[in-house]
C-alpha cells in the first residue's frame, strides 16, 4: 500500500471549562474535530488534548498550561495550516494560537462539523 502524504494541521478547539462537564464535552468535541480532521486527509496535532492528560501538565495552573501552549505552538511551526473549529466558539487559547498561525505566515481554516 502506498503511502499518501497528509497535509500536517494544528488543530484548535476549545478545552478549558467552567466546570467538568464543560471539559468533558470539549475533549469529545476535540477527538471528533481530529477524526474530522483525519478523513479530509490531514496528520492533526491537538496539544491541548495531549498535554493535559493525567500526569502530563494541569491546565488549571498557570505555569503549566504556559508550557503546554508554548509546547504547542513550537509543534505548529512545523505544520502547513491551523484549522479552528469553532461550533463550541473561539476561546482565549484558540486565539492565541490564531494569532501565532497568522503570525507565522501559515493559513488558517475555520470549520464547523455541525
């Protein structure tokens, strides 16, 4: 089987969330836009999905989540795109990762999967 060559994307969803059922719904929303991401043809990177699991970095603390977004956005110099999902809205992290992909010269994309 040959191998095709996937376009590599940063993909930004929202995480953080005013209580634990606001981030559970986002990280479902978040493996569903990687799933989304992954039948157009794409190598998506979610940071924010691999960074904060347990043992990893705590979002809720500041410093931490500081590493987690700069760890992020080192991987997103690397990629083609940034593709923002944005049925659940446009959080202040998102933005910034906007911000850095227009920053960098590097597309941005805005889809919804609804």
């Amino acid at each position: 089987m040959k191998n095709k060559v996937m376009r590599l994307v940063i993909l930004e969803s929202p995480f953080a969330g005013h209580s634990h059922h606001a981030i559970k719904r986002n990280i479902k929303y978040a493996r569903t836009c990687i799933a989304d991401c992954l039948r157009r043809g794409e190598a998506p990177f979610a940071s924010h999905l691999l960074y904060t699991q347990d043992g990893i970095l705590r979002d809720k603390v500041k410093e931490e989540r500081e590493i987690g977004i700069n760890a992020g956005l080192a991987w997103a110099e690397k990629a083609q795109a940034t593709v923002v999902y944005t049925d659940l809205g446009i959080s202040e992290g998102m933005k910034k990762g906007i911000r850095h992909a227009i920053q960098c010269g590097r597309s941005v994309v805005y889809r919804k999967l609804k």
